[in-house]
C-alpha cells in the first residue's frame, strides 16, 4: 500500500505541475500566476489521504499510513492551503484592492460565490488542525464529516476559477479526483462502518 501512496502523492503534484507548465512561461512568472497551482495540488494531496484510508479499509490492510508520506504531505498540505490564498490576497492588495473581502468583491465580483466556497473549505480545512487539541471529544467526528464538504467545496471552486481546468486532459483527471473522492466517502463512511456516524 506504501508504494501506492507515494505513487499517488507523486502523480497529485506532477500532474497540476505540467498543467500549470503548459500555460505559463518561467520568465513571466507574477504572484497571479503562481498562485493557482498550489490550491490544485493541495487538494490532490489531500484527495490521497481519502482515497488512500478507503484503499485500506476495502483491501482489509492493517498497514497504516507510511509516517514519512503523512508529515510530507500533511505539512505540505497546511503550506499549500495557506500559501495559495495568501498569494493571491497579497497580490490584490499591491495592485490596490485591499484585503478580503474587499479584495474579494472588487476583483472577482462576478465569480464570488466561487470565491466564497474557497474560503469556506480554506477554514475548513484549517479547523482539522485543531485535531491535536480536540480529536478526543465526542464532537470531533462532526469536523471531520466537514471535512468532505471542505474537499466539495475546493472542488467546485476549482472548477469555476481554475485556468489549469480548461485544459481537456486536466478537468478529465479533476472528475476523476471527485468521482474517486465520491467513492472513497461513500464506502468509507456507509458501506464500510455501515453507516454510523
């Protein structure tokens, strides 16, 4: 399962990267532009560890995640998901649109419901960091079913400002993260703890 897992984590980041590659030049690199790619890559990051635990539970593995991929990818994640807004949020306030969510309203007014399910995976998703604190309360198990309206909601607000997605093969491999992150949440927590909560 290990060889998998790296596998996945490896093919989530070069994927997004050539994508990205394709439609940017290096020597014309602005905080617009380098934005965007660390979002994808976080989500395809976080797509593994779902896929990953369903992969476990349906095989009947005892082996649990590889330590070193899980601090790589989980540190990586938490850089990413803070790194991609927080691009981009600097950049619109050096091109004078201020902070969220004035920047917001100003530069994306048209695609703010987009921008708005970014934000709310983004707390989300920020939230499960306070696992290490509360993941021993009755009441934790409600973060982490959260967690997959996070991965929903990155989900679509990809697909609505993506500029990667509008490659052909790109949105073919983003609906095969949601369909097998679909399946991954349906067995994992129907089929195989048979639904209970």
């Amino acid at each position: 399962m290990n060889g998998i897992e790296w596998t996945l984590g490896v093919t989530a980041v070069v994927l997004p990267t050539i994508a990205w590659l394709s439609r940017n030049s290096l020597s014309e690199l602005t905080l617009y532009s380098i934005f965007p790619p660390l979002g994808i890559i976080a989500f395809g990051l976080m797509w593994t560890h779902f896929v990953m635990g369903a992969l476990r539970r349906y095989s009947g593995s005892t082996s649990s995640p590889h330590w070193l991929y899980m601090n790589i990818s989980m540190g990586l994640v938490l850089s990413l998901i803070v790194l991609h807004p927080g691009l981009l949020w600097v950049a619109l306030y050096l091109d004078g649109f201020g902070l969220p969510p004035q920047s917001h309203l100003e530069a994306y007014s048209t695609q703010i419901l987009f921008v708005t399910l970014g934000t709310i995976g983004l707390l989300i998703f920020l939230s499960y960091e306070f696992k290490r604190f509360f993941g021993q309360r009755s009441w934790w198990k409600y973060i982490e079913w959260l967690q997959i309206l996070g991965m929903g909601a990155i989900f679509v607000h990809a697909i609505g400002l993506g500029g990667e997605l509008q490659l052909s093969w790109f949105m073919v491999v983003w609906i095969f993260y949601g369909l097998t992150l679909a399946a991954s949440f349906v067995y994992s927590r129907f089929i195989y703890k048979k639904g209970s909560i």
